[in-house]
C-alpha cells in the first residue's frame, strides 16, 4: 500500500513470477537454474514523493556512493544458475561445494532523467559439511 492524496491508504497492484529447473544426473552432481520477477504498478498522486511510482529524481541511479537518488523500483528480474558438487558421503558426514551466478536487473519508474535500470552480476562459491 501507499499513502494517498488524502492519507487514506492505496492498494498498490504487483505481480511475482518465480519458475525453476534442477537437474540431478548422478548422486553426486545437482544442477538448477531459476528466473524471478517482481514488479509493481504506478500510484502516482501527481506530486513527487506522493504515492507510490511518482515522478523523482533519477539522474543518480547507479552512481558510487550516490545520496540524492530517490527513484522507487518498478520490476526487479533476476535470473540464476548453480551446480552442487556432493564430493563426501560416508561415517564422518558429508561434504558439498557449490558455484553460482546470479544476474539482476532493476528498473525504476520513469522521472526527470527517463527510467533507469540497474544491473548486479554475481559469483557465489559455497563449501559445507554436514554433520550425521
């Protein structure tokens, strides 16, 4: 929800979308990959900083260290793929690696400097052990 022109709250309409595969061709070995989206609707009340999509400043999107930046996310999408490496199994517990990468992408609702996007790729590495 958002605040409205008359301080009564507003429904904000959002739509989240979330799909995956995983892979296990052998006891060992897991691949998976999965797409996300989120987004949200304009409820604007005319005026910057009312509502929710109102008109902002956005000449400052993915700028270092930026502090004037007051654009609102629009759709956030992201997708990611991973293996899982099971590389000990037996009396001591069992120990895993993994490796993913993840790509987001957020864009913003439009204002004075049009509508901004903004993107993170990452690398992720994981070692764990498991306990039995």
């Amino acid at each position: 929800v958002t605040i409205g022109a008359a301080g009564r709250l507003v429904p904000i309409t959002a739509m989240q979308f979330l799909t995956g595969l995983t892979f296990d061709p052998t006891k060992e070995w897991n691949f998976y990959g999965y797409y996300g989206i989120e987004e949200a609707q304009r409820e604007s009340m005319g005026v910057a900083g009312r509502g929710y999509g109102s008109p902002q400043n956005n000449t400052t999107v993915g700028a270092p260290n930026s502090t004037g930046f007051q654009g609102q996310i629009q759709r956030i999408d992201q997708v990611t793929a991973g293996a899982w490496w099971k590389f000990y199994q037996g009396s001591f517990g069992k120990m895993q690696a993994g490796l993913q990468y993840s790509y987001t992408e957020n864009k913003y609702f439009s204002g004075t400097a049009g509508a901004p996007k903004a993107t993170d790729q990452m690398v992720l590495t994981s070692l764990r052990y498991y306990w039995q």
